[in-house]
C-alpha cells in the first residue's frame, strides 16, 4: 500500500535522492506557478462568474459579465481596434524583419553595426518610444509632417485623427522590429549553404532559391515569431495610452486598454476578468489555428528524417 | 512543442556568435547578383537604418533646444543659442537677424522698425461692381499682378465660366465685387499709416456702400484692398552699441526722415538741440532690480517716520531713483536708496553699496515670487538673465517707461527687406538647461532621481531573486533526473507564452490581500520564485558544459549546490550575464506593472515617471526629450558595452521552432 503511494519506490536510493534534489532546487518555480499562474487562472475563471467591484466581495453571478460584455459597444470597438492593430503590426514586422535579415545576410559588410542599428529602437524603454513617437507624430511641429512639408505636402493628424491614429500606431509598432530582424538573421545563418549551392547548380534562380529554400527553411522560426508577436500584438497597451489615450474618439481604444479602464479606472474586477478570459480564449483559438495549419506551410526538418 | 523539451543545448554566446560571423564570412562564395543589386542592397539598409536612427537623433538634437526652436516654422534643426548685441551699456539685448544688404551681402543686423503696404484704388475711378453670393467665391488667394498684389477670388458664374475678382465689400449674404482686369490698371501700393491717418469716408459707388479714406492733403479718397505687406527696416548690429537709454517723455517724434532707399520716423530729445536726431529702437517699460545676495547684504529696514523727504536722483546710473536720508539706530545719518516702500516700514540700501542697481526691461521678468527681506516683502526672480548668466534678483522701486534711441547718424546704413526674408542668427550650442529643469521639476512630491532610485532599488532586488532563483531551477532542469521533468519543464516553456491579462486581476487581489499596493513588492517578488524564459535560457546554457568536469567534483564529495556554485557558474560567466542584462532590462522599461501596481509618485518607476513627466508637460516636447533621453540613457550604455548578451538572448527566444 505505502509502496503502491511512492512513485519513487522503484527507483535506487540514489536516484531517489537525485529526484529529490530536483523537486528540491525546482520548487521557487513550482511553489511560483502554483501561486501566480495555476491559482490565477482558475480564480479568475471564478471572478469571471461573479459581480466583484474592488475592496467589496465577489458574488456568483454566473454568465452575466459575459452577456453584458457581448452588448458592451466598448468591447466590440476595443475587440476591432486591436484586431486591426494585429492585422497592420504583425504581418508588417514580420515581412520588414525578414526583408532586411535577408538583405544583411547577403555578404553585407558591417553586419553587426547594421544590426546595433536596426535593433537600437527595440532596447529603449516603450514608454520613452511612445513619448518620442508622440512627439514625432505631432501634426505641427513632428517630425514627419515638417519632412513632408519639405517636399510639399501637408500631412496628416496623425494621433490627432481618427482616420490615422491606428495606423500611427501600426508604424511605430514596425519601428522596434529590430528583436526579430536580430532572430531572423540568426535564422538565415543556420541554413546549410549546401543548399544553395546544390540548387544553383540545377539552374534555380534568386527567386526559386528564395521560395524553395529560404522561406521553407526559416518557416519554423517565422511560424514561432507570428504566434509570439500575435499574443504580444493582442495585448498593446503602452503605445495607445501614452499616444492617443485610446482617443480620438475610442479610434484607439485597444482591448488591454477597455480592461484596464473596467478593472482599475471602474473597479469592475468581475467584468474585467470576463474581458480577460474572452481575450485568452480569442488568443488561444487563434493559436490553435495558426498551429494547426503550420502543417500546411511549416516545414521541420526532423520529417524530412522521418519519411 | 513536442519538440521543445529536445531542443539543443546553447552554444556559449561568445562561441555562438564567433561561430555565426565565421560562417557569415565563408558563404561569400554564394553569387549575389551584379554590382547594380549591391549597390541597391546597401541602398536599401541605408534607407532602413536612417528610419531607426532619424527619430532617435532627433529626440537627442531636442533635448538640447530651448523651447522657441522646438516650435520654430522653418524647423531649426541644431540646437542653438540666438545671437544677440548688447544695447549700449544697458541690460536689454537686440536679437540678431541675417538679411541681405543693398550690395547683395549676408549681414548680421537688428530690426529697426516696420513698413506697412497696402493695395489701395482711388474710388473715383471705381470699376463696374458685382454683388456675388459668397459661396459662389473660392477662398481670397494673394497673387502678384505687375508690382501690385490683390486677393485675388475665382467667381463662379451660372454658365460655369469663372472670372477672377478681389471682393471690395459685403453687402449682406454677397460680396461686392469687381474684376481684377479691372482693377490692376488703376491699383497702387502705399503705406498703411499712409493710408489709416486719412479720415474715414462713406463713399457710396453702384449703390453699394464703400469704407474708404479720404487724404485731404492729395484731395484723393482710397480705398484699401489689401492684402498687407510689410517690410521690416534693419540696421547693422554696430547700432546696438550706439544705444542709449533716455526716459520716453523726454523723446518726441520729429517726422520721418530717410534712411538709404528707406524710411523711419526721427525723434528729438527735450533739452537737446532740434538737428540733433535720433531713431527709437525700442520703447517699453523698465524695471529697477538688484542682485538679490546685495539687497540681502546690505539692505535693511527703516520705520517711514525715521525717514527725511525722498528726492529723485541717478543711483548707480539708474535715473530716478528715490534717495532720503535715514536716522539709524546708533544716531547717525546715511544716505539710503527707497527700495520698496510699506505704509509703516521701507526696504532701503545705503546709496553707495547699491552697486548692482540697474534697469531691465520688464519683458525679461517672469511673474515674480515673494521672498521676506529683513520684515517686507520683496518681490524676487531666481532665473533672471543677463548676458549667458542667471541671476537671483530682487525687484525694487517703481517701474517706469524708457525708450532705446540711436544717433540718426549711426543708423545710415538702414535698409529694407521683406520680413519673411530674415531669419535668426544662430549658433550650435548645446545647453544642458532642459535637462536641468526636466530633472528639477516637482511631480507630486518627487523628482526623476526618486524615480531613478526605486527603479534601481527594484533592478537590484530582481537581480538577487532571479539569481537566487533561476541557477537552481535552470541547473535540475539540466542536470537532474527525475519522473515528471519533461513533463515540468513543457509547462515551463508553455508559461512563457501565456497572455498575462487572465493573470493578472487575482494576482492583484493576491498583492491587495498582502497590503503591497502602492509598493515596491509587486513588482520584484515573483523574481524570487524563478522566471520561465531565464530559466531556459540558463538551462540551454548549463546543458553545453561537459558533465566530466562535474563529475569530478562530485568524486571528490562535492554536493549538488558545491558542484553548481564552484564549477558550474564559473564557467557560465557569459549566461549569467545575459540573465543579468535581461532582468536589468525588463525591470527598468516595465510600464504595465508599475501602473497598476503604483500610485503616488515617491513610488514610481522611471517609466511611469515619464509616463506621469508626460501628462504633466504634455506640449513642452523640449522637456519632454530630456527626460526620455535620460531614461534611456542606462540601458543604452548597457546596450553599447554588452550588446551580445542582448543579441544571444534574443536570438534564443525566437528560435525555438
């Protein structure tokens, strides 16, 4: 009986002690999952249930938050605003990302100065970056509007407008793309040149080569940084806060900006954590996809092994 | 993510990035396309690196410029001080302009006074007038026709033709109109106070009612069409030296009088002789101050009663200034200076230790705070400037209105240019001023530097907890086994990628529970309990040092925690670093956690101080770059001296694949 309960019983004394050891020296991560993920999470699927405005208690009240939420107009332009925020800011990096870690990995010279340069934005502080944006953004005395004076033109609002304070927001969000130029770089250097020498000789072209083995190749690292910068994209916070204050009319109004106003600004903790778990949900579905359909476009080398 | 738990072990990062340049350099035998394709390759980047680096310059260019070039149109783009020459021997100093000289030179001259025109038609020869709905009218355009510019309007007609015309009236809903053709044969240019000294006249043309002036002297009556245009009269700068300062009753307007191929009113002084000219440089209103250390020195009280009669005298150059004698305690007299004056008690200075008693022009003062000088209350200002100094000064005595004048014969060389056409005499300076003021401001009971030191404080406590905490954990993920590692260890991997905000209201309960809200605890405790992406990181690390060096030591009875701390992390100087960096880096750019968990500003961390700097000097982008330049300043540094940390770390998060 007491064997049967020791997991370890068949294990040689000092196997034990060395699993012991381990469950030892792991248990500051174990014991901090416990309390600030695992027990978060199933709580706040709770407080999700309930009606619990902040310093009162929490009461049960089942699925209200989240009819609430479905005819909350807040939700549903917070819910457009950062899916088109995702759909401007990831595709965008990433295509800009790969273009210039394509372009470095050619036989550039100064890499590393280039590199220092295109990651520099990416280091300082985002709210710094967002100061500084929002200074660059402004429609008389910003940077951008005084160059395109130069040549003519009057530009934009920028943040001031409704029409382009998402996309100001979308263009800088490409400006610190510099982490995943770094990333894709490192990725391009693992692909055996072999491979486009032997394609070379079979006659395939820069774009062929591109196609067949570039984008193949690094498909698992892209597929890594989509998902990343799609939960990251999901959650953009400082950028609308500091720029636009979700403004000019809620234009800018992101889903982690709507949660924070119902959680800390209303107290609404039970309907915050609603939006919370609706956008984990969202989150989580969307990853399946893009897993799911990898298959489709990710190609692991450890198949072409298999097959 | 089956694959995860399989992955490789990470190189050493000086190896990694040694090994990745050695290969960068032996694929230079792959093709890369003619010279042209190079070229374009480069073009390219340059293009790409101008966009990262442009905004980042020019945040620094702006910290340094005072407010005016921030919101100077043309955009100034060197930070830089203003030229400016001192008016003969007095406080007030004349900006500098360049303008362009009758001989065709650039020269550094002084504004001298102002030229208005205006387009006038004599109503006698009055045009055929059309009264046009005014939305039928584009907007007035200023078009130069011949030497005479009209504002000019397209009207559209009912057949679609359009005609130009310049609107001389309104009449209700319409504008009265007539056609520019018209118009310019009978059009001048005269100068505006030309023009408004004429005397008002109703002049009725057409049936339409007109404004115009008459000139009885001509026997002419205009009508004034604008637009206005203005020339501004110059002078070299030696004039600023010639200047005197004389009391503004004593100067009267003797007509005007030319200057070159200009003109500018000519004043005489009372008590002068008439052919003696002079041109007003500046007329306004001057303040007597002193050194505000002076007024503190040697400046005292007097009860009113224990003074004689005040007379006005010249005080250190500075003309009328009250002066009494005062009966002092000890019995003796002293001629003293009224500085300011109550119903019971008078601040004075003895006449002969008022040294640096002068005149300012009240422009230069700010609205001044109040200080207690010896039982009055003294008006002071601790950043008056003069010359490239700052001054505490006090402000005394009476106010009183001065003119700037120059002999007529030192401003000869007087001309004229548009004054559009001049612009600043600048010099590259790069002034630490903003980031004085940025740093000095009050935020609720704080400065940056208390900003500064939480945020250092919080980079320090993560240090220690991650270190504490991620060699442990990073070193059983690597080292040991045990049942249910790989199983941990994907969960590990999957924390990394779970949304925070589904966290993040219990956790705050959690933190409210423990009555840490508005503290520094939040924000470094969970450090203490490991971090997912460190403990990878360290993990990968741990992995790539060979196990015969441990072994060896565990042969000689060394425990686990001897092995890890005197073989293991010797040799992993370079991860430990990288993990050293990256906490440092998290800790001093988080935003999100600060602003939930943090609010009063003694609290606040560097980026929140900013954030807070930010709603409080929302328009002033000068103070605004400053301390975003400072914030970013350390992690810069960092990022210059340990950029391959940086790197390794970042290539190790994006290729898990």
């Amino acid at each position: 009986m007491a064997a049967r309960l020791r997991p370890f019983a068949n294990m040689s004394a000092s196997a034990r002690r060395e699993a012991l050891t381990f469950y030892v020296l792991i248990s500051p991560w174990l014991l901090g999952f416990i309390i600030f993920i695992a027990y978060p999470m199933v709580r706040s699927l709770y407080l999700a249930l309930t009606q619990y405005q902040i310093g009162r208690e929490p009461v049960f009240v089942g699925f209200d938050n989240f009819s609430r939420l479905f005819q909350d107009p807040d939700f549903w332009q917070s819910l457009r605003v950062t899916g088109l925020y995702v759909l401007g800011s990831v595709p965008g990096s990433t295509v800009i990302a790969i273009g210039v870690a394509m372009l470095l990995a050619q036989n550039i010279r100064g890499v590393s100065i280039w590199r220092t340069i295109y990651f520099l934005p990416s280091v300082v502080a985002p709210i710094a970056v967002a100061v500084l944006w929002f200074y660059v953004f402004n429609p008389q005395y910003g940077l951008i509007n005084t160059l395109l004076g130069y040549i003519g033109i009057k530009g934009p609002g920028w943040i001031t407008s409704e029409d382009w304070a998402l996309p100001s927001l979308v263009f800088m969000s490409w400006w610190t793309v510099g982490g995943q130029v770094i990333i894709y770089l490192a990725g391009l250097k693992n692909i055996p040149k072999e491979y486009y020498e032997v394609a070379q000789i079979d006659g395939a072209g820069s774009w062929a080569r591109f196609w067949n083995i570039t984008v193949p190749m690094l498909s698992p690292t892209i597929f890594f940084n989509v998902v990343l910068g799609f939960i990251g994209a999901f959650q953009v916070f400082d950028g609308p806060l500091i720029l636009t204050n979700g403004g000019p009319n809620k234009a800018t109004l992101t889903y982690m900006l709507n949660l924070y106003r119902e959680a800390f600004q209303m107290g609404s903790l039970g309907y915050a954590s609603a939006l919370a778990w609706v956008l984990f949900l969202i989150i989580m579905a969307l990853t399946v996809v893009i897993i799911r359909s990898s298959s489709l476009w990710v190609y692991y080398e450890t198949e072409r092994e298999r097959a | 993510m089956t694959d995860l738990s399989s992955l490789p072990p990470m190189s050493s990062p000086t190896g990694g990035l040694n090994h990745a340049a050695r290969r960068a350099e032996s694929r230079s035998g792959k093709p890369v396309g003619p010279q042209f394709g190079r070229a374009l390759n480069y073009l390219i980047l340059f293009v790409g690196a101008t966009i990262m680096l442009f905004p980042l310059l020019w945040m620094f260019t702006s910290s340094f410029k005072p407010e005016w070039q921030i919101l100077a149109q043309p955009p100034i783009w060197i930070p830089s001080t203003w030229i400016h020459a001192q008016a003969g021997s007095t406080t007030q100093e004349f900006p500098l302009w360049w303008a362009v000289n009758p001989d065709g030179e650039r020269e550094e001259v002084l504004k001298v006074g102002v030229r208005r025109f205006t387009t006038v038609i004599d109503v006698s020869q009055m045009p055929e007038l059309i009264a046009a709905p005014a939305d039928r009218l584009s907007d007035a355009q200023p078009t130069a026709m011949d030497s005479v510019t009209f504002n000019v309007r397209t009207l559209t007609l009912d057949d679609g033709t359009t005609r130009q015309v310049v609107a001389i009236a309104r009449d209700g809903e319409n504008l009265v109109v007539a056609a520019v053709d018209d118009l310019r044969k009978i059009a001048a240019i005269r100068p505006l106070d030309e023009v408004n000294a004429g005397k008002r006249a109703n002049v009725e043309i057409g049936g339409y009612r007109l404004q115009a002036r008459e000139l009885e002297e001509e026997g002419v009556t205009l009508l004034a069409l604008g637009p206005e245009s203005e020339l501004t009269v110059v002078a070299p700068q030696e004039v600023a030296s010639a200047a005197v300062l004389v009391p503004a009753e004593a100067v009267e307007e003797a007509g005007l009088a030319p200057f070159g191929s200009t003109e500018l009113p000519v004043y005489t002084l009372a008590d002068h002789p008439e052919a003696e000219k002079y041109v007003l440089l500046s007329a306004e209103s001057w303040q007597p101050i002193i050194d505000l250390e002076q007024a503190r020195a040697s400046g005292f009280t007097v009860e009113n009663s224990a003074l004689s009669a005040s007379e006005l005298r010249t005080v250190n150059g500075t003309p009328d200034m009250p002066v009494a004698t005062a009966g002092m305690e000890d019995g003796s007299q002293r001629e003293v200076v009224l500085l300011v004056e109550t119903s019971a008690l008078t601040f004075v200075i003895p006449v002969d230790e008022a040294t640096t008693l002068r005149l300012t022009p009240l422009g230069k003062l700010a609205q001044p705070f109040v200080a207690n000088l010896d039982g009055v209350s003294v008006s002071y200002r601790d950043d008056y400037v003069e010359g490239d100094q700052r001054h505490a000064i006090a402000i005394v005595s009476e106010r009183r209105d001065m003119a700037l004048i120059a002999p007529q014969a030192v401003v000869e060389q007087a001309f004229d240019v548009p004054s559009e056409s001049l612009s600043a005499v600048l010099t590259p300076n790069f002034s630490l001023q903003n980031y004085v003021d940025a740093l000095s401001k009050d935020l609720g009971g704080a400065t940056f530097f208390t900003f500064f030191r939480n945020s250092g404080l919080l980079v320090l406590l993560n240090l220690i907890g991650h270190f504490l905490s991620v060699t442990l954990v990073a070193y059983a993920f690597a080292r040991l086994r045990a049942p249910g590692k790989n199983f941990l260890f994907m969960v590990l991997l999957s924390t990394m990628m779970l949304p925070f905000p589904v966290m993040l209201i219990p956790t705050f309960e959690i933190f409210q529970k423990l009555g840490m809200i508005n503290t520094l605890w939040p924000l470094f405790v969970r450090s203490f309990f490991g971090n997912a992406f460190l403990i990878f990181l360290l993990r990968q690390f741990f992995m790539a040092i060979p196990m015969e060096l441990e072994e060896a030591a565990r042969i000689d009875g060394a425990t686990t925690l001897q092995v890890l701390v005197r073989v293991i992390l010797p040799l992993s100087a370079p991860a430990l670093a990288t993990v050293g960096i990256f906490t440092f880096w998290w800790t001093w750019n988080s935003f999100f956690e600060p602003y939930v968990y943090l609010s009063s500003p003694q609290q606040y961390t560097v980026s929140l101080g900013l954030a807070f700097f930010k709603g409080q000097y929302n328009t002033s982008f000068h103070l605004l770059m400053a301390a975003s330049m400072v914030v970013i300043l350390p992690i810069i540094l960092i990022f210059f001296f340990a950029q391959r940390y940086f790197i390794e770390g970042i290539q190790l998060t994006g290729l898990k694949g």
